[in-house]
C-alpha cells in the first residue's frame, strides 16, 4: 500500500501557496538573521543567588554568629533550596543559594530577597552595618568583560582616571552594555595619623577624634522659609572640602584650652589601598572593563563602543593619549558568523555541481534550495524562542548542513524509481516522499538529539 504524507501531498496541489511561503520564509529568515543577537557564548541560566554582607571590625566569628547563621536560617526555609554554602571572613560574609532547576533565577532571587529582609530586621541582627546586604544572582553572561580598554601616556595618574570616567559614562549609555569597571587606579581618602604620645598628653581617644570629625562633617537641613511669598529651603552646609579643614577641626575644648586635630595628628590626601592592577606590555594602565547585558547583540555592543571612541579621541582626549582595545570577544564572534555563511555558501554551490552531473539541473537545484530554506526557517524559529547566534547554535546549524543534503538525495532518488516503475509524476512525488518521510524525521531528530 503506498503511503503519503499529508503536508507534500497538499502542497503539490497548492503551488501558488507554498511558493508564496516560501517567499515568505525567505524574506521572514533573513529578517530574523540579521536581528538575531550574536555572542562569543550562549547564555547559562542557573538558579544559583549570592548573598553577601559587608561588617568591618569584627572577626570570622562574629560574622558567623551575628550575620552569617541568621540569614541561613531564613533562607532555609525557601523551598526548592538544593544547597546553601556560606564563607564568614574578617569583616564579611557570603551566602550561596543553590536552587533546582524547575526554580527561574528571577524566582529564587525574589525569595531570597524576602528572606533577607525578614532577617535584617529582627532585633537581634546588627543595625550599624555599613551597607544592606547585597542580593544578585548568578549571571554568567555579566561575569566576563566582552573587552578591555586602555588608556596610556605622558600623563598623571589623575588625568587618566578623568579620561577614563568620561569613557565609562559614555559606555554605559549603550543599551547592551550592563557596567563599565576601572582598573589600575585607587579612589583617594583621607588618612589621619596620630601621634600617640600627644593624644595621651592631652587626655583623647581615638572616639573624641572620630566624633568630632563625624560632628564637624556635616550639612544640615534647616526646613522651609517663606520669604516674599517664595518658600526656600535652608541648609547649613557644613561637609569638609579640604585637608586644611579637617585640620582645624577641634577635638577638644576645655578650661579655655582647644586642642586642634592638627595639634596631635598630620592629615594628608592620599590614594587607598591598592586593589586592582592593570598592565598592558608589562606598562601600567588605566584599564575599563567593559560587561554585556546577557543576550544582548555583541557585535552591536563593539560598533557603537568604536563610535565612541573615534569621538572622544577627535574631540575630548589629546593626541598623545595611547587608547587600544584588547580581549575582544567581538572578532571571533564575526569570524564564527562569516565562517556559517561561508560553509551555507559553500555547500549550497557544491551540492549544485555535484548533484547536476548526477541527477540533472532541476533536482539539483531542489537539493540546493532546501538548504537555504530550511536555515531561514532555523533563524525564524530560534528569534523567536530568544536564543541568540552563538558558537553552539552554528555548530550545530553547519552539521545539520550535511544531513539537508542527505535527506533531500533520498527523496529524490526515491521519486525517480517510482517513476521508473511507471508511475506519473504526481504519484511518484507523493508516494516517493510519503514512503520516506517518517524514517527521514526520525533519523534527523535521534541524530540532532
């Protein structure tokens, strides 16, 4: 008994139509390529969150037992929890929130979220943290910079930190750019030293300093003032501006005798602690490390970055000023793009001049057309699920090459013996692919599985 299979033998008999759907699926998947974000790497959503909580001044143990057990004992409670994994360090604590894989990250996020809340505001959990506990999740697309940006020459440390935050704002006004990190330079802070001897003498503790610091630095809201019909607001403004400032700040006033800061300490602007380096050719650098939105267009991301880099070194930064890119993820990006198309192209025009000295112009072409169509229809369907251009999905599209190619011999071949064997050619093209349609599906589906 012959078989058929209901979607060629309806379009046999509706030519029109499916020469308009193919138009259609052609006009629709070129769309869709050129709109399709391109990555070095395809996004890995794990339901993984991070909970840490800065506390400077006290020890590993108390970390543990003031911040540490009360947050893992609320988070606990959440289900779907696979594992909690918690570190307390001098002056520290993270939390790692493991949740299975039927939890979505924005889920799990959103629950630990709660959780910390419920636990930072019970009584017994500290009150003078210097920041609330900070709640992300893991996001592998938003760990590793796309590239790295340097600034180098004949100039201060400072010049290149203005240079670099005037890059960093630009950047970040691009919609595929998540944050733009500096590297290999230190934020500047006031560091008091005081002499001991002098600070015994005149009956101070290091409190005395620091209240009269914290109580001189400081502006003041004064309410509202109704001035000829005109209500203004008035603040007494009282936040140091300079070193000289803080020098003068009195620690002490007793029996008409006032004790200066600058009487038993020497105060002096520096830069912090180193924590980050940047080196490019063993040469320090002020380095801008540059993060993508997790699917988001890579290649988009590194253009508009080059526009404005092209900008700034034409109208905001001087001549002698060495800016250059390095990591750029975008490269091999493009040249994983370049190779897909190359092998489409390729393997379309070799199939042609293969199949035409076997089996005539017209089935080669039928061979070479389904290619194409049958990529266009891939980059409509993936669009459409989200799933961006990346080195897993062309892998997987160039094999998937091969099989086109195989599939669509067998059909062929299958529809000339039935016409050697007399059928019509209607028939023939129904029977021919009605018979091998179902193992052809099942062959491709276990292979692509």
């Amino acid at each position: 008994m012959n078989k058929e299979f209901k979607i060629s033998t309806w379009s046999i008999y509706n030519k029109m139509t499916v020469f308009v759907i193919i138009a259609m699926i052609f006009i629709a998947g070129i769309f869709s390529y050129t709109s399709m974000p391109r990555e070095a790497f395809p996004e890995i959503v794990v339901p993984e969150i991070y909970v840490s909580t800065p506390y400077p001044g006290n020890s590993a143990l108390d970390i543990e037992k003031l911040v540490t057990r009360p947050l893992e004992k609320e988070i606990n409670g959440i289900s779907g929890v696979d594992e909690i994994v918690s570190t307390s360090i001098e002056g520290f604590s993270t939390i790692q929130v493991k949740f299975d894989f039927s939890m979505s990250p924005t889920e799990a996020l959103r629950k630990v979220k709660d959780k910390v809340d419920a636990a930072t505001s019970d009584k017994d959990f500290p009150k003078d943290l210097p920041a609330d506990p900070n709640v992300q999740e893991l996001n592998f697309a938003e760990l590793m910079p796309i590239m790295n940006i340097n600034l180098s020459g004949d100039f201060s440390m400072d010049q290149l930190k203005e240079y670099g935050e005037y890059l960093e704002e630009e950047i970040e006004k691009v919609p595929e750019i998540s944050k733009v990190d500096i590297r290999g330079i230190q934020d500047k802070e006031i560091e008091i030293s005081v002499d001991l001897y002098k600070m015994e003498t005149s009956q101070i503790s290091f409190n005395d300093i620091a209240l009269a610091i914290q109580n001189e630095n400081m502006t003041v809201s004064g309410g509202d003032l109704l001035e000829n019909g005109i209500r203004r607001n008035v603040r007494v403004i009282g936040e140091f501006k300079s070193a000289k400032e803080i020098e003068n700040t009195i620690v002490k006033q007793e029996n008409n005798n006032i004790v200066y800061l600058r009487d038993i300490a020497v105060v002096s602007f520096k830069e912090q602690e180193k924590q980050s380096f940047a080196r490019e050719f063993s040469q320090p650098v002020l380095m801008l490390d540059v993060t993508k939105r997790g699917g988001e267009n890579l290649i988009n991301a590194s253009e508009q970055i080059d526009v404005i880099l092209a900008k700034a070194k034409e109208e905001y930064f001087p001549t002698n000023l060495n800016v250059s890119k390095t990591n750029d993820q975008t490269n091999d990006t493009k040249t994983m793009v370049a190779d897909l198309e190359n092998s489409i192209m390729l393997g379309i025009i070799l199939v042609v001049l293969v199949l035409l000295f076997f089996l005539g112009i017209r089935n080669a072409l039928f061979v070479g057309i389904a290619i194409p169509l049958s990529m266009f229809m891939s980059f409509i369907i993936l669009s459409a699920l989200g799933v961006t251009l990346n080195t897993m999905v062309l892998f997987s599209l160039v094999i998937a090459l091969g099989m086109l190619v195989d599939n669509g011999i067998v059909v062929v071949e299958n529809v000339y013996r039935l016409l050697d064997e007399g059928y019509s050619k209607i028939d023939a093209a129904k029977y021919g692919v009605g018979e091998v349609a179902m193992p052809i599906i099942a062959s491709t589906a276990t292979t692509l599985a």
